[in-house]
C-alpha cells in the first residue's frame, strides 16, 4: 500500500543532511592541526604574496562542485591558492598599515564562537552572550578610566564605530541646524571619518580639516579660530574628532586641551582611538591619554593593537542612553523581544540587527592570558618602535616622524644628498614608493608608505607579539641594500 502524502513527507525528512560523527571528528582535527601549525611556524616563510586578477581566475574559477572534494586537497589549495595568494598581517615582519595579529587564545575564542552561532542582537535570545559584551565593555572602561554609567557596543571595526559615534553626536541637532553643523578634525584623521560624515549627509565644506604641529598633533589656536570663524558667519560649531593613535604617525593629539575647548563651547568629543587605546595599559599611556576619560564617545579597535582576529571593533558613549534613542526601533516582529529594565538589546543599539558574538574572543583571551600579557604586548611594540629608529638612524635614514606609540616614520637618504637632505626632492619622493615596492617584490618583508609634508615617507607599525629585534635589524638592513641599489640604477 502506498504511503499516504503525510507519511511520504514524514520519511524524506527523517535524517538530517549531515556527514558522519567520525567524519566530523576527523575533519575537526586536520583543520586545527592546520591551523596551529600555521599558527607556530608563520615567521618561518616570507610575508606572503598577491597576485593580478587574472592569475587567481586561472587558480581558483570552477563551477560549484556538485559532490564533495576530499578534505586533504581542498586544505592544500587554501593554503596554497588563497592564503598562500595573500600577505599575512600576523608575519612578524609585516610592518605595513595597522596589522593584526591575533594570540592563538583568541582565535580559539572565535572558533568556539562561531561554533555556538549566538544571535547577540537580543538579550532574550543569547542573554549569556549579552552579559559577556557588557563584561567586556565595562573592563575597557576601566582601562580608560570612563564613567561607569557610559554604555557602547562591540563593532565590525573602528569605521563602523566611526559612523555609529557621528550618528549619535547627531540625533539631538534640529533639522534645520544639521544642514549648518561643522564638525572639526586634524589633517590627519583616518579617511573612515570622511566617509561617516558622507553617510550621515555632511557636504564636505562641513568638515574642516586643521593642521597638525610639529609633532603632527592637532593645533589648538587652530581649532580655536576655526570654531570663531565659524560663529561669525552663522554657522554651527558642533563635533571635534581628536586622534589618540593617529594611522599615519601615532601621534596622540592634546585630549585634555581639546575636551577643555569642548566643555567651554558646548561641542561634542569624539576621541578615535582605534589603534592607539590599549597603550593606557601601561604608564607612558595614562599621560598620553590623559583627557580621554571626558570624550562624549571614543572608538576603539581590538583587532589592532589587542591580539584579536578580525572583526573586533568598539564604541563608547559617556551619555549612554543616547545609543537607544538613536537606534532603537520596535516593528511587530521584534515584539517577542523586548528586554527588561536590566537588560540590554545590543540590536537597539546600532546599526546591526543580526551581530555575531564578537565578545567571547576577547573576554576568552583575557581570561585566559590576564591584562599583564597584554601590558607586555603593548611595551614590548613599543621597544621594538625605538630600537627600529636607533637603528635607522644609524644606517643613515632621515626620521620623519619619532617614535609615537609604536609607529616611526623614515625616508631613504641618497648618498649624493648629505647634509642637504632637507631640501625636497621629486625624485627621491618616487625612491621611497620604489624602496617599499621592491621591499614586497622580496617577499621577506612588508612595510606601506604614506605622506607628511607634502613628501612620501616609509613607514613601520608595531602591533605583533611575534616580531623581534631580529626581525627589525633585517628589514633595516634590506631597506638599506635596496635603496642603495636603486639609487645606483
């Protein structure tokens, strides 16, 4: 007799699709035996390498398998094609931007995060996870030494903290007063600034861009005429961005200075201390930082300069009921969600719905590790900072920028310059691009470039627990062969 529709429907449903529990288990082990002897021999080979759109078409475009590839070779060609097609931000000797460069702890944490596929929008539905974002946020407060009462989030990264902070600084400003509000920042404020300010509506004769001091620090008298300027001709002074780690220096801008002006004029403080936070872990850092604790909002960015795998941003708000008010939206379907009086919806507040459980991975490590491996981490790139700048010194490059935090900035001096190097020079502005290029063609090496007045410099960043002195006298030393060898062709 045939099987009723009802029956029929009972028996194509009746096994999950899913591979065994021993295939499982095994696949389980070959991937973390590959990922830890990843983990532990990274600094052996070179940085990594890309590779033109054309080459990775050729290596990895096939159409979707209909049957799966054996675990083995499919292992093989990731390390290979895709991860052997990419510079590594953990190598020690990826010098390059702000990297990254995650302890094993936290990667571990991530796994066990990924793992669990909490929904960390609602506290309803992942109260544990909740409570674990609190914890966390509430332990980086203490570091920077913020109320207690401010709230915040865990971000994708310092961008969409950025944007979130500029959101909120907003929502109170009327109408019509948004179309006058000025916003305030140094010359060398991280590019996500600008694109925030582009989001939330801002024409770009709304941000006034201020020079920077000697030490590339925001300029008070500056800052002071601008809001002035602005004043008299009607129109409204409203947010200074102030950089505590700025990307292309490390350069901490005067916050107690800044958060003084604000106080007086009634401006909101935005700090974006994405790369630069965790150096209040250490004494330097408390008088660098100090100012930091009146911010309206700061940013900061775990993945940077806190050993964790991307995506680890923050934000903190000093009035933290401004988040909810911001964000919050209750449509019919969320209505099985709504928290109690003690409780928190991190979906109400920003822009996220659905968020990943992004605390477990920091909470994870410092639970594991404690804050002392941490305070290690931040001194130990900071030394390497300075002895990167004797060491370039003597080796005969000009610095550009002294050590700030755990950033230095030099350029290649050709021979024929001397004494005269101060004198700008087109064509030694295309050797440093050339240097840094070669330096990548090498493969043994990674460092990025950028511009402070007006002319290209090369550049080191400091964030790796892995990197050492050994490290940083071969980079010097190939910094060194190859200048002199294009200098010579």
């Amino acid at each position: 007799m045939p099987d009723s529709p009802l029956e029929y429907l009972r028996r194509a449903c009746q096994a999950p699709p899913m591979p065994s529990a021993d295939w499982l288990r095994s696949a389980g082990h070959a991937v973390m035996d590959a990922m830890l002897a990843d983990h532990l021999h990274l600094g052996e080979a070179g940085v990594g390498r890309s590779g033109t759109r054309d080459e990775l078409e050729a290596l990895l475009r096939e159409p979707p398998p209909e049957t799966g590839a054996d675990l083995e070779r499919v292992l093989a060609e990731l390390e290979t094609n895709v991860i052997g097609r990419s510079l590594r931000p953990s190598h020690p000797r990826f010098l390059a931007f702000i990297p990254a460069a995650p302890t094993f702890v936290s990667v571990l944490g991530d796994a066990l995060a990924a793992n669990a596929n909490l929904f960390a929008g609602v506290w309803k539905e992942a109260a544990g996870a909740a409570q674990v974002e609190l914890i966390v946020l509430d332990w980086f407060k203490q570091f920077l030494g913020y109320p207690r009462e401010a709230l915040g989030l865990l971000t994708s990264g310092g961008s969409e903290a950025n944007l979130t902070a500029l959101v909120v600084a907003r929502e109170r400003l009327a109408f019509p007063d948004r179309e006058r509000a000025v916003l305030y920042a140094s010359e060398h404020r991280h590019w996500s600034v600008d694109r925030a300010a582009k989001i939330i509506g801002l024409r770009p004769a709304q941000i006034r861009a201020l020079p920077c001091d000697a030490e590339y620090r925001l300029r008070m008298d500056a800052l002071e005429a601008a809001i002035a300027e602005d004043e008299r001709a009607g129109r409204l002074p409203w947010l200074v961005l102030a950089n505590a780690g700025a990307t292309n220096t490390g350069s901490v801008d005067p916050l107690k200075a800044i958060a003084d002006v604000c106080a007086r004029r009634g401006l909101w403080l935005h700090v974006d201390a994405a790369y630069g936070w965790p150096i209040c872990l250490t004494a330097e850092g408390k008088t660098l930082l100090n100012g930091i604790e009146r911010a309206d909002s700061i940013t900061l960015d775990p993945h940077k300069w806190f050993a964790q795998p991307y995506e680890a941003g923050g934000l903190l708000v000093r009035d933290g009921s401004r988040l909810a008010e911001t964000f919050r939206m209750r449509p019919e379907y969320m209505q099985d969600v709504i928290p109690n009086a003690d409780e928190i919806n991190f979906c109400d507040q920003g822009i996220a719905l659905t968020r990943r459980f992004r605390a477990l991975k920091i909470w994870f490590s410092i639970k594991l590790l404690g804050i002392a491996w941490f305070r290690q981490l931040i001194e130990h790139s900071c030394a390497l900072a300075a002895y990167a700048e004797a060491l370039l010194e003597r080796a005969g490059f000009a610095i550009t920028s002294r050590r700030k935090l755990s950033v230095v900035c030099f350029r290649y001096v050709p021979s024929s310059r001397g004494v005269r190097y101060s004198e700008p020079r087109g064509s030694d502005d295309a050797l440093q691009l050339a240097i840094a290029d070669e330096l990548m063609k090498d493969g043994r090496a990674f460092i990025s470039t950028t511009r402070l007045d007006g002319r290209n410099t090369l550049r080191f960043c400091f964030v790796n627990w892995r990197t050492s002195a050994a490290d940083v006298e071969l980079i010097v030393g190939l910094l060194k062969e190859i200048g002199s060898r294009l200098e010579k062709s």
